[in-house]
C-alpha cells in the first residue's frame, strides 16, 4: 500500500511538487533561522571571551576595583606558580597570562625625532612560548595582513587601520611610551613585525600586540600580569562548571586588598544579563518564525485536501471506506512531509555549514562601532537545526490534512460527487 501510494504522490506533480516546495522551504528557513541566530550570540560570547574576559578571570582585588583603568600597579605578582596550580587543579581550561598596555606609540624619523604619535590600547599576550596556542586562539595568525608574527620579545603587531594611520610600515621602528607597574615613565622600542585586521572596529583602529615577555621589560612587570584569563579547551562556556571553579578557587583566598579574585564570563561587562535576555529574545524570534511557517504549512495541507473532495467521492463510490480514505491522505501527507522535511534540513544546513565556516563580512556596516563584536556574520550547527524543521515540515502538514479529512466523515457520498461535477 505504501509503495502504492509513493507512486501515487511521485505521478501527481499537482499535487505533490507544490507541497514539497512549500515545505522544503519552510523548513529550510526555520533550520536557518535558529543557525543563524546561535551563530551570531554565541560569536559575541566567543569573541568577549577570548580577547578581553576569559571563561574565568583572575585579578586582585583591588585591580578589579579599577580594571577599567588597567592599573598595573596593582597587577599580580607570582604569575607563573599560579598558573601551575591552575593548570594542576584545573586542567580542562587554558590558563594565560595577559597584560593590559595603555599609552602613546611614537613613530620616529631618521633622526630620532617623533614623526607621528598616536594613543594606543596594547596587549601583552603569550605568543612564544612552546606549546602557546595564543596566536590560533585569537585568530592573529588568520588576521596577518602585511609582516610576520613576532619572533623576539621586541617585537610587536599593529593593527593595520592603525599602522596606515601612522604611516609604518614592517620592520620600522615604534616606541612605547606609558608607565611602569611602579608608577615611573617607561619607554621601549619594538619593532613593528607584521599588521593584522581583526574584523572588529574597536580593535581595528588602534590595537598594538606584542609578547607578554615584552609587556613585562617594558612596564618593568617581571612575573606579573595584570589577568590570568581561563578559556575552556573546547572554547564553549559552561557556566555550571565555572561556577564550581570560582567557588572552588575563591574559598581558598585571602579577603585582602591584594587577594586574588576570581569572576566568571557572565560577571562581566553585564553580560551575565545579555546571556538571560538573548535567550529570551531568541526564542521569541524564533517560536513566531517558526509560527508563521507552521500556518503556511498547515494552511497549504489543509488546502490540498479540501481540493480533492472529489476525488474522494469517486474513491468512496467505488467501495472504499471512508476510514481507509482518511488514512491514505495521512500517508500520503507523511511521505511528502518526510521527503520535503529531509530535502529542507539538507538544504537548511548546507546554509547554515558554509556561513559558519565563511561567514558574511558586514564591518562596513559597524562604522566606528565601539562593541568587541566580529564584522563577519557567521551562523552555527547546534542541536536545535536538526530538529526545528520537524514541526512545519510533518507535523503542521499532517495537522493540515488530518482537519481536511475530517470533511470525509460529515460529508454524504452525493455531497462529494456534486463538489466533483463543480
């Protein structure tokens, strides 16, 4: 019978074709919708995470009571036994340290005198080290515009909106000028290796990076940093298992100005609160998307079995009960909804695979955007892009056919046949 009916279903292109189209497509978009949106919320958290806040982030006290004035001064010392212990009790995250540079950069000419200067907001991050992954894990290695990365603790990155800005170029000499971790006026000379765009307008316009050994001889911060960043090895946040580590690490230190503290991701920047209205508002757009998909579904099956009232008629006129009618048209609507939904989910993902692994580049769009946002819009494959499609795609055109069906019992065998002679 089911083979019966398949052929039935590939035969009539009236009535079959339009019925996948109408659910290959409305699966396909709500699949996309819910990659989309994933995408786009968890690169903000990634890209937070990775360049400023850290899954977990550890500081004294007292520097987190000015952080956003990256005061170094009050910068941790004893960096390198804290993050063995780290990574001893807490082997499943990547411990880094991270310094925080502010200051002015000073393009020299050829006679030592300032041809250019400008305020810059430095890094001082782990990049050679052996075994760092620091370069991968923020994406430097993707964003090298012109240059190399830096082989020697002298040397250092700019962005390239920054460089063209001061008018350098790889292998010219800048200096830092700032301040040291005990307050007196530092000066150091690196040289500038390579350039790189981020895709992010508040680090595109004036980013200087170098290695964390060279933030330390420059500030004078010999075994210190201003964080120590924890980023899960898988780069997804579990916020379960981060409270456990902040509740474990903090009831081992000292309540003093200079104690160590330890915050998670969502204890930062508000995020904590982004992350409970995102969720919210995700599932809003995405239950009325879903909703409106799920009408134009239902509404095309029901649609599609009122039509064939006549054919029914002669159905039943040639000795089929009304029963048997009734379950061919629920069949018959399954496979239809089963073969749209499959077509719709291997296209939806197709989608969704390529915008996450190439994305849209929309940084144009961002202006002087001041946010730690990316400028390519990329989507992700979660759990929620195999299963959504299944709503519109089966169940809301089998509703749709199971209500036009009911026709089939208060209608009288002579009602169906006048419906054929119209």
């Amino acid at each position: 019978m089911i083979n019966f009916l398949l052929k039935g279903v590939l035969r009539d292109k009236i009535r079959s074709v339009l019925s996948l189209i109408v659910i290959f497509l409305g699966v396909m978009f709500s699949t996309i919708m819910v990659g989309f949106m994933a995408g786009i919320f968890n690169d903000f958290i990634r890209v937070n995470a990775i360049l400023d806040a850290g899954h977990l982030k550890i500081m004294t006290r007292a520097y987190d009571e000015l952080s956003d004035m990256a005061p170094n001064d009050l910068a941790i010392i004893g960096v390198d036994s804290i993050i063995s212990d780290l990574e001893e009790k807490y082997p499943e995250l990547y411990w880094t340290p991270r310094i925080k540079l502010g200051g002015l950069v000073d393009i020299p000419d050829e006679n030592g005198e300032t041809k250019n200067q400008s305020p810059a907001i430095g890094i001082g991050i782990d990049l050679l080290s052996p075994g760092s992954n620091q370069a991968e894990l923020l994406g430097i290695t993707k964003s090298l515009v012109r240059g190399r990365l830096p082989e020697s603790f002298n040397e250092a990155l700019l962005s390239e909106e920054f460089s063209q800005k001061l008018g350098v170029d790889p292998g010219d000499k800048i200096t830092l000028l700032s301040s040291t971790m005990w307050g007196s006026f530092a000066t150091y000379n690196f040289v500038l290796s390579g350039t790189l765009r981020f895709g992010i307008p508040a680090m595109d316009r004036s980013t200087l990076i170098v290695d964390i050994e060279g933030a330390r001889l420059a500030l004078d911060m010999d075994d210190a940093s201003s964080e120590i960043l924890g980023i899960f090895k898988d780069e997804l946040y579990d916020e379960e298992r981060s409270e456990e580590i902040k509740s474990d690490f903090l009831g081992r230190q000292e309540m003093s100005e200079f104690g160590l503290l330890m915050i998670a991701l969502r204890d930062q920047n508000d995020i904590g609160l982004l992350m409970d209205r995102a969720d919210i508002y995700i599932a809003f757009i995405i239950g009325i998307f879903v909703f409106l998909v799920v009408l134009v579904v239902w509404n095309f099956g029901l649609m599609n079995g009122l039509r064939r009232y006549g054919e029914i008629g002669i159905r039943l006129a040639m000795g089929e009960t009304k029963g048997h009618v009734y379950r061919t048209l629920l069949i018959e609507s399954s496979i239809i909804g089963v073969i749209g939904t499959v077509l719709g989910m291997m296209g939806g993902l197709s989608i969704v695979y390529y915008l996450q692994e190439v994305g849209i580049d929309y940084s144009d769009l961002l202006g002087e955007a001041n946010m730690l946002i990316s400028g390519v819009m990329r989507a992700q494959i979660t759990p929620g892009t195999y299963y959504v499609g299944v709503v519109p795609g089966l169940f809301a055109s089998l509703l749709g056919t199971a209500l036009a069906g009911r026709g089939i019992y208060k209608r009288e065998l002579s009602q169906l046949f006048k419906e054929l002679e119209t």
